[in-house]
C-alpha cells in the first residue's frame, strides 16, 4: 500500500509541474485509487505486471493501443485470458483507470 501511496504522488506531482488542469489531476488521483484497488494486485502498484497480469505500464502492446481501446479492454476483460471484466466501475472510473495508466506509462 505504501507504493501505491508513493506512485499516487509522484504522478500527482508529476503532473502538478506539467500543468495539468485541475480536472485532469482529480481524475488521475481516482484512477490511481482504483488502480491500487483493482488492478495493482495482478499488474503490481506500478503497472510493472506480476505472475498473475503483463507489464502494461511498459509493455508495447498496451502502450500502443488507443485509450478507447484499452478503455474496452478495462470495461469488458480478456475472456479467456484471466482479465475480469469492470463494468461495475462505471464510465467515469475506467476512463479515470485508463488516464492513470498512461501516467505509468510515461514513467516506465
């Protein structure tokens, strides 16, 4: 939980310098929250995957794909690939989710 805390405020921070808006920070501190919750368990607090889930912070792949894409990725899972699907979450925190890990991705 501590690395999650410390990853939560360095991208906050980072972003803080970049000038990022008001409400791109609110929603990057959500989906850092989530993240930590739903996500960090089988792709580490970092994005830097697990046994359990790849590396999507730097994986080439996910870097790669639109955020539509990986916002219907987040929403409906991988069947068949151990990816469980969140719609649960609502609009908000998969695009929330999805904004945070384009953060991991500029750090990796």
């Amino acid at each position: 939980m501590k690395r999650a805390r410390f990853a939560l405020a360095v991208a906050v921070s980072a972003l803080v310098c970049a000038g990022i808006s008001g409400y791109a920070q609110v929603q990057v501190e959500l989906g850092a929250r989530q993240f930590a919750v739903t996500c960090a368990g089988c792709h580490g607090a970092d994005g830097s995957g697990s046994l359990k889930g790849p590396a999507i912070g730097s994986l080439a792949k996910t870097v790669a794909r639109s955020d539509d894409e990986l916002i219907r990725i987040v929403r409906d899972g991988v069947p068949g690939k151990g990816m469980p699907p969140a719609k649960a979450l609502g609009d908000e925190k998969v695009a929330a989710l999805v904004r945070y890990l384009r953060v991991l991705q500029l750090r990796a």
